[in-house]
C-alpha cells in the first residue's frame, strides 16, 4: 500500500502543470476554504486558535497541502476496503485532513477528536454556502473538482478514436423537453437545437410507459418481457417489482442476449438493466458495490461526498418549503409531499446525481467506448410536484448544465466523445384514482367481485420512487442501515410514499391487483395462462361492466375466447383482430382520444409476458390533457392519455436516423447502428 500510495503522488507530481484556470481555481478554494475554517473554529468553544488571522490561513494553506497528497492514498483505501471504508471515507476524510493539517502546524493547543470533526464539518457546510452565494448553485464547484480529476487521469490514458455518451432524462417527455427549451430551463440543449448540431425527435414508447419497459427497448431492444412497473408472475406464484433489484435481476435473465448495447466494452451507470455492459456501476439487475475510482474519489473529495450531505439537507428543506407552498396556493390536482419523498428527493436529486456525474466523468477519461446513464432527478420531482410545475423545470436546469459539464469533459479528454439524450417515457399531469373515489382500484376491484375486506398487497403506495434508494442500499449496506434508519423515522409506508418493502399477496386472495401509475392488471390467479373475457364474466358478473362504468377508469382490456381483444369504454367497445383491425363494435370508439397509435399501443399491452388477465386504465380527460392515476401521483405514466407515451431522443445532427415513426426497439437500433459507424461495435450474434 504505501509504496503504490508513493507511486501515485509522484505520477500527480509529474504530470502537473501551472495554467490561468489551475491559478484562480486554487485561490477561490483557498479563499474559500479559509473562510469556511474561520467560520467553523470560530463557533467552537475554547481558543486554541481564538481571532488570528494568519492562523486559520495557515490551517487553510495546510489542508489544501495535506488534502492534495492524502486524497489519493483516501481514494485507494476506499476502492480497496469496499462498502464500509467507502462510507468511512465519505463521512471522515476532511476531519482527518484537518486534523493532520492542526497538528503540524506549531503553536495550536491541541483539539479534540469530536471538536476536529465538528469543525471539518462545519467547514464543508459553510463552504457550500458560500459556494451556492457566490455561483447560485454549489454545482460549479464540484465540477470544477470532477472536472481536475478527469484530466489527470485522462493523462494517463492513451486511448483515442471515437465515443459515444447515452444520457437518459428519466421521465422527461418531448413536450416538456420543447416546453423547458423555450422556457430557458434547457440553455444547452437549446444551444445544441439551434445551432443545428443535434436534432429533437420523438419516439412513441407504447404501453407500459414505464422506466423498466423504456430501458429494456433501449439497452436490449426488447419490447415483450415487461408488461408494466408491477405485475405478477403467475407461473411463480410472486409479485414482480421493478423497485427490487432481485426481481429486476431475473428480468435481466430474460431479456439478455448477451449483446445488448452496451455488450463492446461500455459502461452502464444508475440504469434498470446493464445493457450486457461489463462495467456495472449502481444498476439495478447488479446492485453491488460499485468497486470504482470515480465512486472512491467522489467519497474523498473536499467537493464530493461531504458536500452532498449538506446539499441534500438543504433540498429536502426546499422540498418542505414548495410543499407547504402548493398547500397554501391550493394547487390542482396535488398529492400529499410529505413523510419519505422528503428524504428520498434529498437522496436522488443530490447524492445520487452527483456520484452519476462523478462516475461518468471518470469512465469519459480513461476512455470507455460507450457509457449509458440514468439521471432520475426530473422524474422523481415531478412525480410529487406534476410534470409541469416550476419545481420539475428546475430539476431540468439541473440535468441542463450536467450536460453541459459532459461536453466540457469530452472536449479535454482523448475520446472524441459524441453525446446524445434520450428519455425512457413522459409523463402526464392530473388527480388520483383515490382523490376522486375515495378508495383505491384494489379495494373497488373487490367490492365489484364481492371479495371480503382484506389487507391490500395491491394498495396505491409508489414503488418506482424507492427505485434509486434501493440501488445505493444494496450496493453499500452501510448506507442501507443509514437510510434505513431515516425512512423509518418519518414512518416508511404512510401515504403516498411507498415503502422499499412490499408484501406478497396472500395466497387464498382469488383477485391480484397490481398498479403502475396511471396503468393498472388484474389477475385471476388461479387460472393458468390468460383468462378469457367470458371466463371472468362467468365468476364476477360485475366486475368488468362496473370497472367500465367507474367515472374515473377510462379502458378496460380483456381477450375473447376466440383470441380477440377487447376494449371496453364508457360510451362503447370495440373488438381487435391481431392487425388491430375492428372486428366488432358498439357506441363510440373508446380508443378515440387515444391518438393514432392507441389501438396497436393496446395490442402489444395486452401481448406481452404475464400482462394481467384485465388491464385497466386511468380516464383520460382530453379537455384538460389530465389522466387519473392508481397510485399516489400526480404526474404518472404507464398508461395512455397525455404525454406519458411520448419519450424523446436528441441526437447529432449526422446520424443516421429514419424520418419515419420510432419506438423502442428502432431507437436501439439507431444506437446499435451508431456505434457500428463508430467502429465501436462487433458483429451481432443473436439467435
């Protein structure tokens, strides 16, 4: 260890060199530093350094010293010492530089361990003030940070040619992509728009509109094994959710090839399914420890962990405060903000977008061919706050300068990096299913049977929001009891949050309901294989006719014994051929305000794995472009109705890309394709 810890501060040594931006980007640290120091020992008890100046300067001047030879021996020890040392080293590496830094320097009457860590605290606390003052958001300062270390370690590395970067926006649909563009939330993207180097185009997702469909289309162009965020397994006899990386590992079985996109060498960051990457960092089908320079830097870092923690109190603050605000305003439709979505926007929109962008800026520099990416901070804020409401464009401007920092990383790096940007789903706006019903679809569903009262497996708590948490849990289980510890301090479960832990159905229930936003199966489980229309008709006389006539359900699907599909409306239904053809019909089209998609968008619904034996979904009001969704949110997707289904890909203006319609499966090929021109990818060998 210590003769490996001397090799790499004599690499830093020799590869440094002095430039205009290296001079002012040490003294705004400097500067900083000192006085976030001052501020910090002045609030201590005691006078061991008391109001000399030049004292807290020096102690400034020495943790910069010490910092920049002891990170790097911070950074190995974290990568070495696995989940444990890399929450250690996050939470203890600025008090042990400050400690050292104390006492070396003569003429300081020694501190306490507890005062030191006080203090090293205090001072990344006062410094990401001051950042957030003198930046108007602490972000420049941490890419300043990752940016450094990108370049050094992009000296060591003779790789070059071309590279390709995949961004994924979770949730954010073509409209409010054009609608954040005109609106200034998206400066770079618009940049790129306008000055014709990237094009905007829209890719219809289909039924289900959900993360793990998108991301199994993109990664894997598969668009069958998926039906929805939460289904059930009748083969199995077990709920299915795309939260719990044991389920998602098993989808991940079934729908690998073992050339996915990212099959040549890439690397997959925060996503569903790896993409048959070799490098996995944070996704969710292999949630481990993300063994990893950039994770162990990030962790080691004056701008990086630490800093995170601080901005994460301070955006669940602001979460409380533009919750409170909705209230007062009487905003609507709304959902209830509080209990764990505070923590869990603190947690994703902060601490997991900055180890993102630390992670990709370290793989963009040592030269990884193809890196796809999941930043989830749009779709989680506007989950709660709904898709077009301030909050959630801010979350845009957020992702707007990563992007930004991505293309400053590409330009200093020996990859000659392309970036594109693509969405998995949309989102669309509008009340819940229990706001208006005064009860959820399950507790409905059995009534309309005439089921008993039970404890509902099936209720409408959010699953998709613990997604992110659960990846950064069962990669680092010290992180896991942390969390674990704080989720159950504002009561995990209780309204509108969701829990991480989602009980299975008991096995007597003769009725399985499973919602997925604004998407919803239900499941006969006893009858193997699909259940027909008449079959469902014979043992619940009223459930598909009461479901159709709810105000609040707007289709009902349901196979005939003869194959067939049917969609059941308020106002009529119609009978489906395989070809989407009409068969057979009464009363008004009920796929009419669906667009011009929605008839074979309900065919490969009701044509994927272990879809429910009747798919519902929310009404939705044309009038006001609002959907009713199962679960508690107000922005949703999953079903049909409204932007959900209308995800977008912003790509360079040279590529190769049809003019006609695309979805999932063409969007994957495009991107398979590009990395062929690329020279970045080998021959396919699929079956």
């Amino acid at each position: 260890m210590r003769r490996r810890y001397g090799a790499v501060v004599v690499r830093r040594l020799r590869r440094w060199t002095p430039s205009g931006r290296w001079f002012v980007g040490v003294v705004r640290l400097f500067m900083t530093s000192a006085a976030a120091l001052a501020v910090s020992l002045w609030l201590l008890p005691g006078e061991q350094i008391g109001n000399d100046a030049l004292a807290v300067l020096s102690v400034a001047a020495l943790v910069l010293a010490v910092g920049a030879l002891l990170r790097p021996f911070l950074t190995q020890l974290a990568v070495f010492t696995g989940p444990l040392g890399l929450l250690l080293v996050g939470l203890l590496a600025d008090s042990v530089i400050l400690g050292i830094a104390l006492a070396v320097l003569p003429g300081v009457d020694p501190f306490g361990v507890s005062e030191i860590v006080l203090a090293a605290w205090g001072a990344v606390v006062v410094a990401a003030v001051l950042n957030w003052f003198f930046d108007s958001s602490s972000d420049e300062a941490f890419f300043n940070q990752v940016l450094g270390r990108a370049l050094r370690r992009g000296r060591g590395s003779d790789v070059r040619g071309p590279g390709l970067v995949i961004v994924q926006l979770d949730g954010v649909g073509v409209d409010t992509l054009r609608h954040a563009v005109t609106a200034g939330s998206a400066p770079t993207i618009g940049r790129w728009l306008r000055s014709g180097g990237h094009r905007l185009r829209t890719w219809h997702t289909g039924v289900p509109a959900t993360t793990p469909a998108g991301q199994a289309a993109l990664l894997h162009g598969d668009t069958h094994h998926v039906p929805a965020f939460r289904w059930f397994d009748k083969e199995r006899g077990r709920t299915v959710v795309s939260s719990r990386p044991d389920d998602v590992a098993l989808v991940q079985q079934r729908i690998s090839d073992g050339r996915g996109l990212l099959a040549d060498g890439g690397v997959s960051i925060s996503n569903q399914y790896s993409g048959d990457a070799p490098v996995r960092l944070l996704t969710m089908s292999a949630a481990r420890v993300p063994r990893d320079r950039g994770a162990a830097a990030f962790m080691a870092t004056s701008a990086g962990f630490a800093r995170s923690l601080v901005l994460m109190v301070g955006q669940m603050i602001t979460e409380v405060h533009q919750a409170r605000r909705q209230r007062r305003r009487d905003v609507v439709p709304r959902v209830a903000r509080g209990g764990n979505f505070v923590l869990l926007r603190g947690l994703t929109t902060v601490v997991l977008r900055d180890l993102n962008v630390a992670l990709v800026a370290e793989h963009m520099a040592i030269g990884a061919p193809v890196i796809f990416v999941d930043f989830v901070d749009f779709d989680e804020v506007a989950h709660h706050a709904g898709p077009a409401r301030p909050e959630s464009l801010r979350a845009i401007e957020g992702l707007d300068r990563v992007l930004e920092f991505f293309a400053e990383v590409a330009e200093d790096t020996g990859r000659d990096y392309e970036i594109a940007v693509v969405s998995d789903h949309g989102q669309s706006q509008g009340p819940t299913f229990r706001q208006l019903s005064g009860a959820t679809l399950a507790e409905v569903v059995d009534a309309l049977a005439a089921l008993p009262a039970r404890a509902a497996h099936h209720d409408d708590r959010p699953a998709e929001t613990w997604g992110p948490a659960n990846v950064l849990t069962e990669a680092a289980p010290g992180a896991s009891r942390l969390i674990g510890a704080a989720t159950r301090t504002v009561a995990v479960g209780s309204g509108g949050s969701g829990s991480p832990e989602e009980p299975e159905p008991d096995e007597s229930d003769p009725l399985v309901v499973m919602a997925s936003g604004s998407l919803a199966q239900v499941y006969l489980r006893d009858v193997p294989g699909v259940a027909s229309r008449e079959l469902i008709d014979e043992r619940y006389p009223m459930l598909v006719t009461g479901l159709v006539r709810h105000p609040h359900i707007g289709l009902v699907l349901t196979r005939t014994a003869e194959g067939r599909l049917r969609v059941d409306g308020a106002d009529g239904w119609r009978s489906l051929d395989a070809a989407g053809g009409v068969v057979d019909g009464e009363g008004t089209d009920p796929l009419l305000d669906y667009g011009p998609f929605a008839a074979g968008d309900v065919l490969d619904a009701a044509g994927r794995a272990h879809a429910g034996d009747l798919i519902v979904m929310g009404r939705y009001d044309a009038r006001l472009d609002e959907v009713v969704a199962f679960e508690e949110l107000v922005g949703s997707h999953g079903g049909l109705g409204g932007g959900q289904t209308e995800a977008m890909l912003v790509h360079p203006a040279d590529w190769d890309v049809p003019e006609t319609a695309l979805d999932g499966r063409a969007v994957h090929e495009v991107l398979v394709g590009r990395l062929h021109q690329l020279g970045l990818r080998t021959e396919d060998r699929r079956e």
